[in-house]
C-alpha cells in the first residue's frame, strides 16, 4: 500500500488524527528548536565554530535520545501518557524561556547547553509516550499503516519547522536575541500541543493496570538486563542484526559528512560568514529531506524487485561512490546533491532495517532489540562527530575524511553481503 493510502486509511479514526496532530504539531515545534540550537552553535556570527564544538552541538542534540531511550519506558509505562502529554510541552516550553533567557543575557555556552539538555531530555519522555500510545488509537489491523506513515509525517513536519526557523532567523537576525526569539517561538508552538492533546480522554491512552508490574527500581535494573538478552537474540538472527549494522554504520559516516560540511561551509566556502554558511547548510538540508521523502516511495518498489538485502548494499556502495565524486572536488555546488544521495540511501538503509528487525526478531524481543537500534542510530552519529573533531583541519578541507567516509560504504556493503549470504547458506 502507498503512503498517500496508508495515511486514508488510519486518518478514519478520530483519536488517531488527535494524536497524530499532536505528534505533527510537536515535530514542527522541535524544527524550530533544533535549527535554533544549530544556529547558535555553529553559525554564530560572533563565535569561530571548530570541529570540536560541532561534535559538542551533536552531542547535546542527540545524546538523550540515546542514553535516555531504553530507560523511559519503565516510567512510560507507569505514568498516564495522556497527562504526559499534556503536561510536558508545558514543561519544556517554561525550560525554553529559561534557555532563551540565558541567551539573550549572553552566559556561558555550557550553561545554555545544559538547559538545551534539559529541554530534550523532557522532549525524549514525550516522544516515547506517543510512540507508547499509539496503539490505543488503531485497530491491530491498521496499525503496520500507522506507522508507516507516523515517522515519515513527523520527519516531515520537523524539516517544515526548520524552513520556518530558517525564515524567522532571517527576520530576527543571527545574534542572540534572534536565538533567543526562536526559542521562544518554539516554546509557544510546543505548548499548543499540548492543547491538542488535552481533547483526548485522560484513560484513553493508557497504560492499564497491572499487579504484577515490577516495582520502578527493579524495573530498570531489568532495562540492562534486557538490552543484554536483546543483543544476544540478535546475535542469532543474523539478517536484523546485520541489516542493523548498516544502518549504525551509515550513522556513523553521515556524522562525519555532517561535521565535514559544517565546517566546509562555515570557513572554506565561506571565508568565514557566518549567515551565507548557514544558508549553503540549509540548502543541503532541504536536499537531504527530499532524497528521504523519496526513499519512502522508492524503498517499497526497490525492495520488491531487489529484496531487502541486495537494495541495501545497492544503497550503501552508491552513497559511497557518489560521496567520493560529488564532494572530493570540495566544490560548493557538490554538497547539496551528496546531501540529496545521502539522505536518500540513508532512508532505504533504514526503512529496510526497521523491517528487517520487525520481521526477524521474535515479539518478546522486539522491542529490546528496537532499543538497541535507538541507541546506535543516535550514537554512531555523535561518535563520528567526535572522531571528525580530531581529524578536521580548521577549514574542513581534508581528504582523509572524504576517503573514509567514501571507501566505508562499500566495506560496509561487502561485510553486510557476507553476513547475510552465510546466513542464507546455514538456513538452506
């Protein structure tokens, strides 16, 4: 089923359309932020931006996502999740005042990033609430179209917000009361989610009661306990887990792309402006969103004619090749179109391991298994940051980054196609 059908189909049910607008809503907002909080931390004017505080920008941006992740649910699970989501955007929209404070009084970068944690820490809980309640508003039959639609309408609407960002930083400037201005603005928008949520039942989302739930201490103790059984599980389902490992290493040498643009824009390119660097940054962005939109519509039928496992090396030895030839002449007009292919193998990479570990690993593993996933999706990224902060030149331009970067999606396809082709052969 295509995703325009996919999206029909669920939107019938009214609970599911007031969750999902409260999802959208808040992905918009989080646009808003996440271009805010890139702003000032690569793209200020009165700052010289080094690879070592990209690697810190990524780190506070991506690390509660990861460190987080596995713990939520333990409280997700104990907690109303209808209250959560009403009462976090409130929560996050007063830590966004605070930020926004800080800003404008022009404190010390790390007090402004501790706040910026905070602020997605809460953002972690609701997020995983949503995801928690979805089931609550779709018949089992319909939910494999939710969420089919649910991520890629969310990736979606945070790009928009981040064009909106964009247009707003345009107007308010890129000093720190512009920043601060943005915060705000995000603050407002996510708060207004909240108002969406606050029209569904407060029982309606769950979770119910259980007697035998463990007690909260006991249940995250369980959470190591489980992420270790998880990856053993993995270990015996070769396909997920290596299908898996691509996407991590995909991750991985995205963040090196990522930390290789930022500084390529913000002094090779630019000679050190700070507004037409983030301006080239945008547009790589906006290209790498649509090469993920089309990676939506083209993955099903590639998939299909393919399989999942020859579209995956397909994939990662195309990123690999393109990257070399369309960023190794460190032509300005290259990034964009790499940013494009990236985004597009990048999306197929995902999408197929998403369904891969779906398909594979057993139900009572599932979700330990998808933890897994958060935590190496999330953190190859910041990994990889860090290792460009100690190989970046000051300018960005190094072609040892680009070799690595271009020669490890091919190793990557090669490793992946001998683990899944010895696996085919212990099966047969």
């Amino acid at each position: 089923m295509s995703f325009v059908a996919d999206l029909r189909v669920v939107l019938r049910g009214r609970d599911f359309r007031r969750l999902f607008s409260t999802r959208l809503v808040s992905q918009f907002s989080d646009g808003i932020f996440q271009f805010g909080v890139t702003g000032f931390a690569f793209f200020s004017p009165e700052s010289q931006t080094t690879a070592f505080e990209v690697a810190a920008g990524l780190a506070v941006l991506l690390l509660p996502y990861s460190v987080l992740g596995p713990f939520v649910g333990v409280f997700i699970d104990r907690w109303s999740r209808r209250q959560i989501l009403v009462v976090a955007p409130f929560i996050r929209g007063m830590l966004l005042l605070v930020a926004a404070g800080l800003v404008a009084a022009d404190v010390p970068d790390p007090w402004f990033y501790g706040a910026a944690l905070a602020v997605l820490g809460v953002n972690r809980f609701f997020l995983a609430a949503l995801g928690a309640s979805l089931p609550h508003v779709v018949p089992p039959e319909r939910l494999i179209s939710a969420n089919a639609v649910v991520p890629t309408s969310g990736t979606v609407a945070t790009f928009v917000g981040a064009g909106l960002g964009f247009l707003l930083r345009e107007i308010f400037g890129g000093t720190d009361f512009g920043v601060a201005l943005l915060l705000v603005t995000s603050g407002v928008v996510f708060t207004m989610s909240a108002l969406v949520a606050r029209t569904m039942d407060r029982q309606l989302l769950g979770p119910w009661a259980d007697p035998n739930r463990p007690q909260a201490r006991q249940a995250l103790r369980n959470v190591v306990t489980g992420l270790a059984d998880g990856a053993k599980h993995l270990v015996g389902h070769r396909v997920a887990a290596a299908t898996m490992g691509a996407m991590a290493t995909h991750r991985f040498l995205f963040g090196m792309c990522t930390a290789l643009g930022i500084i390529l824009y913000r002094y090779y390119f630019t000679g050190g402006d700070a507004d037409a660097a983030l301006r080239g940054v945008s547009l790589v962005v906006v290209a790498a969103g649509v090469g993920t939109a089309l990676a939506v519509v083209i993955t099903p039928y590639a998939t299909e004619r393919f399989g999942i496992e020859r579209w995956v090396q397909i994939a990662l030895v195309a990123a690999g090749v393109l990257t070399a030839a369309l960023v190794l002449p460190f032509q300005e007009w290259g990034l964009p179109v790499a940013g494009f292919v990236l985004g597009l193998a990048g999306q197929s990479v995902k999408i197929c391991a998403d369904t891969t570990v779906q398909r594979d690993v057993e139900d009572i593993y599932r979700g330990r298994a998808f933890s897994i996933y958060d935590m190496l999706f999330n953190g190859m990224y910041v990994l990889a940051a860090a290792l460009s902060a100690a190989i970046l030149p000051a300018n960005g331009k190094s072609y040892l980054a680009v070799v690595i970067i271009s020669v490890g999606y091919p190793v990557a396809a090669l490793a992946y196609r001998m683990i899944t082709t010895r696996s085919r052969a212990k099966v047969v």
